[in-house]
C-alpha cells in the first residue's frame, strides 16, 4: 500500500446528523453535566458539542 493509500484508508471521519447534534446539546442543557462529560457518555469528541452550543448561544 502507498503512502497516499494508507492516508486514505485512515482519514475515516463520523458524521453527525443535525438531530442527533441538537439532541446532544439539549443533554448538556439540560442534564446538568458538562460538556466533556456528555460526549464522554455519547461516545463522541467534544469538539463535535461545542460549535453547536456556540452556535445556539449566537443565534439566540
């Protein structure tokens, strides 16, 4: 396997749906955990959590 082959192979990148997004904010809302903690619990970065709860913060 090449370089460029391998790179590939493993730039393997999750994508979220906007649902399960917003869902994800509403739990930091709403559960009274942090935000580290919640995507701990969903398995998820919490990179993926802060620009949605910058982004509902600017538009409200």
């Amino acid at each position: 396997m090449d370089k460029d082959a391998a790179r590939s192979a493993t730039k393997h990148r999750q994508e979220y749906t906007p649902d399960f997004k917003r869902e994800a904010v509403n739990l930091v809302e709403t559960s009274g955990k942090s935000v580290p903690q919640v995507a701990r619990d969903l398995s998820i970065s919490d990179c993926i959590l802060y620009p949605e709860i910058f982004e509902k913060q600017t538009l409200s």
